[in-house]
C-alpha cells in the first residue's frame, strides 16, 4: 500500500520542460526563456512599498510562473506556482 502511494505521489511531480528547469529562481534580473507567455500583472506590498508581480505560462510544458520584480530584494524574482 505504501509502494502504491509513493508511485502516485512521483508522478504527481511537475515535470519542467527544459528551458523551465534553466530559470535562476529567486534572483532578480534572471532571464526567463523564450516560450514564456506574459499574463496578468499586479501589485503588492513588501513591507513599506509596493512590488510589481507579473505572472507567465510555459508553452512547451504549461507550468505557471510569477516574476516579482522588487529592487529593494535580490532574491526576488521567478518562482513556479504550479500548471
């Protein structure tokens, strides 16, 4: 039973494409990849000033991206937040 879990949880794993797997994440001025298709935009606040987040999907393999672009903090940046 624990085998039969664990196989379902493994394949559950997001499998990133290539280019997706390339991206430096949490660092501000990483570049991104071609296949990346620009989405919505907002705004939020860190600490006492407002960031600009911007979200993308992968068009080879259809992960979810958001790219917070906050120049008070080098290790914002890309982050995955799923398909």
């Amino acid at each position: 039973m624990t085998e039969d879990l664990n196989r379902k949880n493994e394949l559950k794993k997001m499998v990133l494409c290539d280019s997706c797997a390339g991206i430096q994440r949490n660092w501000r001025k990483a570049p991104g990849h071609p296949e990346l298709v620009q989405g919505a935009n907002r705004q939020e606040k860190r600490g006492g000033h407002l960031v600009n987040v911007t979200k993308y999907s992968c068009d080879r393999c259809g992960t979810a991206w958001e790219y917070e672009n906050d120049k008070s903090n080098l290790h914002a940046g890309w982050s995955v937040v799923g398909r």
